[in-house]
C-alpha cells in the first residue's frame, strides 16, 4: 500500500507541473468563484472591496506596567469572507479577527479573542477595539486589547495589496508556481 501511494503522490506532482499553463489561470478562476461564493457572499457585500491577499507590515507595542516592548508584524495576510454578509476576517500573526465593515471603513468585532506573544511568554488577548481604512491599494489597521497577564496590546498594520498578477512565492507559496 505505501508504494501505491508514493506512486500516486509522484503522478500528482507530475501532471500538475506539465499542466502548469492550465492550472495558471484554473487556479485563479476556481480561488475567485470559492471567495465569492463559498461564504455565500455577494459582490454586494461591503467586505468583497477588502477580500484579496495583502503584504503586512507593522508592529505590536506591548506595554506591561512601566514597560514597553516593540515587536514587527510582517509576512502575508489573507483577507476573506466572515460569518456574514458585511464582516471580513484577517489573520496577522496567527491571529484571527472578524472585522464589519462598509466600502472603506472597518470596525473591530469586539471581545474577540487570540494567543499572542506578550512580554517574552505566550499569552491570551482579548482585543477590545479596533479601526481599519481601504483605499483599494493599502489597508491601515489600528486595534488593541488586552493580554490576561495584565500587559496592554496594540498593534498596527499597513497592508498592501497583491494583485494575483504580480504575485511572488515568498507571498503566496506555490499557489502559482511560475510566478516570479
């Protein structure tokens, strides 16, 4: 059974680097048709302005007491569709957070919960509020909380938009394995 299976692992790769011109733009068609209609969503939707992939950049400030400590917040984000018609959800750093939101504003659903780093040791942290702005380009986000060791959370974000044309492996993986 194994060799059967290493087998059909190897005829898997095989056929999709030799149909590696279909799968690049199947991909993006079948990615496309399952955010728009796998969360029963519709153009409609305000949050279908913020569904996409995003490059982050930011940081976490962490303030415990008298201390403060500053953390980056980078890599990829994907935005897609939330629990229902208007809410968005983003995971940055592991994190994820359901957002409501209009064409260009959005607001942090609140009481919503994570495990983060928070001053050296994994911690909860119940983030309380929350901001967001859309320019169709870049997506500005300003959200704190609350860590249950006491330290305060905030985190701030600017993420960028990466139109599927331009994308790069180290953004999306091998989503698209001829990307640059």
């Amino acid at each position: 059974m194994r060799e059967i299976h290493a087998l059909h692992v190897q005829t898997a790769r095989l056929a999709l680097k030799d149909s590696a011109p279909l799968a690049k733009w199947v991909r993006p068609v079948l990615w496309t048709a399952a955010t728009l209609f796998g969360g029963g969503c519709s153009p409609d939707d305000p949050s279908s302005s913020w569904v996409g992939l995003y490059e982050v950049q930011g940081e976490q400030l962490t303030v415990c007491g008298a201390s403060s400590k500053t953390a980056p917040l980078g890599g990829s984000a994907n935005i897609g569709y939330g629990a229902s018609s208007g809410v968005f959800q983003i995971s940055i750093d592991a994190c994820p957070l359901q957002w409501n939101a209009t064409d260009t504003t959005a607001t942090l659903v609140a009481d919503q919960s994570c495990n983060l780093s928070v001053d050296g040791a994994m911690a909860a942290v119940t983030f309380a509020s929350g901001t967001a702005t859309n320019d169709s380009v870049v997506v500005k986000m300003d959200f704190e909380g609350l860590a249950e060791n006491g330290c305060k959370v905030t985190q701030q974000a600017s993420l960028t938009y990466v139109p599927i044309r331009w994308c790069k492996k180290v953004i999306c993986g091998y989503v698209y394995p001829d990307a640059g």
